[in-house]
C-alpha cells in the first residue's frame, strides 16, 4: 500500500510531466513557454497553435493545483482518488493525438540525425 508521501508525489509527477508535455509543443512550435505553473495557461497558449487543445483543458486546470501544493502546501488533501484521476489525466494527454503526433515526430528525428 502507497504511503500518503508516494500518493502525493505521483500527482506532484503528473502534474510536471503534464507541463513539459505542453511547454514542449510550444518550443516545437516556436513559442518560448512562459515560466509559469498554471497548466491551463499552457493549454491555452497551445490552443493558439491547434485549437484541440481545447479537449484537455479540463485536466489541465484539475492538475494544476499539484504544483501549487507540492511548494506551498495547501489544505488540499491529495488522495488516492484524485491521483488516480491525476494520472488518468497524464494518460490522456500523453495520447492527446497533437503530442503523440509530436513526440512520433521527434523521436524519428532523433533517429535520423546524423
């Protein structure tokens, strides 16, 4: 059984596994990220370059309270059942198709650069 510390630090994960997933299809695409932790921000400054970003914007402002909470800790309690939701929502924007997209893409650069 996960210890309150191990629950805790695997939403804290997602949530920054989530914000390099989006500041990374904003340097793809020209953009310098803002240094913000606001994942909602993010996404919507991704939605400026592929309007389906829209489709994750509710996970984005579900995570981004973890952020928040793993430096200035709050009287949000993080459960097993809102790091679950956490991480389900990592899933799907890990398979959000403009990412997986991006990812595939960079992946077989990496491949063929000399």
């Amino acid at each position: 059984m996960p210890t309150v510390n191990t629950i805790a630090s695997l939403a804290i994960i997602a949530n920054r596994l989530l914000k390099k997933y989006l500041k990374a299809f904003l340097c793809y695409n020209g953009m310098i990220p803002p240094r913000i932790h606001t994942l909602e921000v993010l996404c919507a400054s991704c939605s400026e370059f592929d309007s389906s970003f829209d489709e994750i914007a509710k996970d984005c402002a579900y995570l981004t309270p973890f952020a928040v909470h793993a430096r200035y800790p709050l009287e949000m309690e993080i459960t097993d059942a809102n790091t679950m939701k956490s991480l389900e929502g990592v899933r799907k924007v890990q398979d959000f198709p403009p990412l997986a997209e991006l990812r595939a893409r960079l992946i077989n650069e990496f491949k063929e650069a000399p």
